[in-house]
C-alpha cells in the first residue's frame, strides 16, 4: 500500500490578524472589518475603521463574520489609523467591489430597493429578451 501525503492545504481563508472579514449578522451585517486581534477560539477584536467601512471597534463571533480572500498587512492590536492607513494602501475596497461575491451582493440591494413599477420594467424587459433569444435560436434550427 502506498499513502500519498496531501502536498497543499485546501483552505486558504484563515482567521488571523489583517484578514479582511464581512460582517453577515446584526447592525453592521454588510459592511467589510479586518480582524485586529483574535480574542478566543469563538471571538475576534475586529475593526472597520469607521472612518471607512462605518464598523467600529468591537467583539465580534466568528459564527457573524465571512472571511474574505484579502488581507492587509497590519500588526496584532493596531490603532484605527494604522488599519486605515493599510486599507488604503493596500486598496482593499476597490479590491473588494471588483470581486464576484461584492457584485452579487449590491445587485441583491439594488433589486430589494426597486418600485412595483421597476419590478414591472425589469419583467417586461426579460420577457423581450426571452423573445428575442427564442427567435435566434428558431433561426438556428
């Protein structure tokens, strides 16, 4: 018998300090905060700075927060102006809005804000569409 040892991890979103989290539960579920300490196994000191994300310093469990793919280069226990500093210099917004996940999440507040009567335009929108694709598609065959 012959064992193959797994060469690499699979994961690669670790809880650690600098790591870029977004808040998906209670007053600031939404908003993006990077882990400035890790307080227990369940907890985490992160930190928005308000300045920039709106979240302020607090304890938050891990059960309320999604760990992203970013991370910015901070020290264990940084000030709000330490971490603000490294999300500008880092450019971890503009990071963030370009990914998939951020994409997917403003489409989802855009369409829960619309009118009845945008929710009427966006139906008959799709229903011209559909027509269209439907025609193409009978040229084709």
């Amino acid at each position: 018998l012959v064992y193959i040892a797994a060469s690499t991890m699979g994961y690669t979103r670790f809880v650690e300090v600098g790591r870029v989290c977004l808040v998906n539960y209670g007053p600031d579920s939404g908003r993006l905060c990077v882990i400035v300490d890790i307080v227990d196994a369940n907890k985490a000191l992160v930190e928005g700075p308000r300045s920039v994300t709106g979240v302020a310093r607090q304890i938050i469990p891990f059960k309320r927060l999604s760990l992203t793919d970013l991370k910015c280069d901070i020290q264990k226990g940084a000030r709000d102006q330490e971490v603000a500093a490294a999300l500008e210099g880092a450019d971890i917004i503009a990071k963030w809005e370009s990914t998939s996940w951020a994409k997917k999440l403003a489409a989802k507040k855009k369409r829960s804000n619309l009118s009845d009567f945008d929710r009427f335009k966006v139906m008959i929108a799709r229903k011209q569409k559909s027509r269209i694709v439907a025609a193409k598609m009978a040229e084709l065959r």
